[in-house]
C-alpha cells in the first residue's frame, strides 16, 4: 500500500514537472502601443523570453534598440502609418546580436553619422529584415559579418549608403526598392556567395549596386537607372554572375568592370548609358547575351585581356566599340550549333553591330567580311542581325 502510494507520489511529480517545462517553453506575444501602459519597446525586449513576439503598434518610439534575443519584433499599422524608431540621431536604431530574429513592418530613422551607424544594423545569422521604410540614417541597413541572412521588401531611401553588406556571405537582398542615397543603393565590401536579385537601385549620388573585393555573388533582375555614376559597378571582384539587369540611364556607365576577372556578364539590357559596358583593366570574362544600345558607347575597353564577347546586340550607339590597348576574343573561338531561320548551323558565332553590312553569302546569319574593333581586333564571325534571331543549342 505504501509503495503503491508512493509511486503515484512520483508520477504527480514527474506530471508537474513536465507542465513546467511546458509553460516555460511556450512562445509570449507582447504588444507595445503608446495608449497602453506597456510603451516602451526595449523594456519589453528586456522581459520577453526567446521565441517570443512583440508588436508595435503605430506611434513614434524615440528609442535605441538592442536585440539580443531570439524574437520576432512586428511593427502594426494601426491606421496611423507604421510605427516609427527614431534613434534621434544617436548610434544605430536598431542593433540585432542574436540568430533567427525577424524584424518587420517599421519605419526607421536619425542614426547617427559615425561609420556603420545604420537604421538596422545586423551582426548576426538567419535573421530576416523585411517590409521596412530605413531613411535618415548613415546606413539604412548594414549586414555586418553576417550569414544566411535575408533582406526582402524594404524601401531604403535618402540615406548615406542604402542597404551594405561587409565580410557577409550566403545571403539575399531581394525586392527592395534603394533609391535616393547619397552613396550608393547597395553595397558588397569582402562578401561572397550572396544573391542580390530583383531589386530597384536607382536615382543614387554614385552608384546603383556596387561590389567592392567581392567574388563568387550573384546580381539578378535589378534596375539601375538614373544613377549618376555606374548603374552596376564590380570594383576588384571576381566571379560573379551579372545577368539579367537593366542598367539605364545612368550618367556614365550601365555596368562597369574594374580590375575585376572572370565574371559572367549575361543577358543584361544596358541603354542610354555614356557607357553600355566598360572594361578597364579587367580580365578573362564572359560577355554574352547583352544588349547595348543607344549609349555614346556601346561597350568601351581599355587595357583588358582575354575577355570573350561573343552574341551581344550593340546597336544605335554614338559609337558601338572603343577598344584600347586590348586583346580579347569578339567571337566564339569554337563552334557552336544555332538555328538561323529555323535552319541549324554549326559555326563560331560574333557580335551584332548596327554599323555592320558584310555580305551573308551563305545564307547563315553570319557576315562574310570580319567587323575591325581595333588596329589588332576583329569580330570574324558578326551576326547579320540581332542575336534574338539566332536560337544557341543549350
């Protein structure tokens, strides 16, 4: 009797204690608002638990956040606009030290102006930065020796930089809208293996997207317009891939290759440009798919080598090529199979230039006299029309 009695004690215990466990495991939402009496955002911070949510609701937060923990932090448009942290001109608005935060719907501003003071400033993994307005600050958002990070949805504007990313790798940067910044709109220094797709980096004071010493990333799908110096610009970076961009009406250059190896420049729409492409004592690219037209110059080369440039459009420019100093292939230096009117053909393949009117005697799509680019470079093989017309063996 004792002992059964006993074991039911034990099995009470072991019941209590695992409810415990329970409730201390349990995920808490908080809410923040100013008509409440819980007002103040980092003192919520202070006493949530990881796992937790906090919501703000809309008002203006004259706050320094600090967050340490792992938390969702949720900014509410209650009617009155998104709520607003203003770190009142005072070190970064928000700092986030801990892994898989997420931080959303807030509007940002008044960092203060020290070197990576930033509207969001990100020192940690797998965090999520989505759906924020970032102005007013040194940067809006600055991802520092961080990984697996995500920054989707905000619109960065009016600030010195826009989004940065330094020593940062295995991240993506998508959606957001960096216009207006005195800097640049986005910003790789020493990162590697990042995406950085279907963005709009326009209308900034130097650059729309730029990598400095940055290799092995990926630039997919931007907009780069209006910007007054480079739309795209790859500063001794190495291996990237560039595809699928359209830098436009940028002062000088659509995309810009400078001391910069080995990328992959393919299928991006540079037009009303000084520059469509620029290449300065850049190396071993691949240049292909591209349309450059209606700049001043459709691709400018000074002092690079070994470049292969080969079914690209340069059309309607002042002047389709400047080649200085410069030995590269301007055309496939095999044979590739294509289709020309729905005919196949396996021949090297060049260029399409608006200058160009070379005889096509054999019906292929290809000029029988070679287009000069320079004193010692030739496209042998040119195409006769633009390269949509002509359809590459995958």
């Amino acid at each position: 009797m004792l002992r059964n009695a006993a074991h039911k004690w034990t099995v009470w215990v072991l019941l209590l204690f695992l409810i415990s466990l329970c409730g201390i495991s349990e995920a808490a939402t908080f809410v923040v608002s100013l008509d409440q009496d819980n007002k103040n955002i980092q003192e919520t911070i202070n006493s949530a638990n990881d796992g937790d949510r906090i919501i703000v609701k809309s008002g203006t937060y004259n706050e320094n956040l600090d967050v340490s923990k792992v938390i969702t932090l949720i900014g509410l448009d209650t009617g009155k606009g998104k709520p607003i942290l203003n770190a009142g001109g005072r070190a970064s608005c928000i700092v986030v030290s801990a892994d898989h935060v997420v931080i959303e719907g807030f509007n940002v501003t008044n960092s203060g102006r020290l070197w990576k003071d930033a509207g969001i400033k990100v020192t940690s993994k797998h965090c999520v930065v989505r759906s924020n307005d970032v102005s007013n600050n040194e940067y809006g958002i600055v991802l520092d020796g961080f990984e697996n990070c995500r920054v989707i949805g905000n619109k960065i504007c009016s600030n010195d930089v826009g989004i940065a990313l330094y020593s940062s790798e295995n991240s993506t940067i998508e959606n957001n809208f960096a216009c207006n910044n005195t800097f640049g709109g986005i910003l790789l220094s020493k990162s590697k293996n990042n995406s950085i797709k279907n963005n709009n980096a326009s209308l900034n004071r130097w650059a729309g997207i730029i990598l400095g010493e940055s290799n092995d990333n990926s630039v997919l799908n931007n907009v780069a317009r209006f910007n007054e110096n480079e739309g795209i610009w790859l500063l001794r970076s190495n291996c990237n891939t560039i595809r699928g961009n359209r830098p436009r009406d940028n002062y000088i250059f659509g995309i810009r290759l400078h001391y910069s190896n080995r990328n992959l420049i393919t299928n991006n729409r540079a037009r009303y440009n000084l520059d469509g492409v620029s290449l300065e004592n850049s190396n071993d690219n691949f240049l292909a798919g591209n349309n450059a037209s209606n700049n001043i110059y459709g691709i400018y080369v000074d002092k690079s080598f070994n470049n292969m440039i080969y079914m690209n459009n340069f059309a309607n420019n002042v002047e389709n090529v400047h080649s200085w100093n410069s030995t590269n292939f301007w055309n496939s230096t095999e044979r590739l199979g294509y289709k020309y009117n729905n005919v196949p053909y396996t021949k090297p393949v060049g260029n399409f230039w608006s200058d160009y009117s070379g005889p096509d005697p054999f019906g292929d799509g290809l000029g029988d006299d070679p287009k000069p680019i320079s004193p010692t470079e030739r496209d042998e093989h040119p195409l006769r029309f633009s390269s949509e017309k002509y359809v590459l063996n995958t």
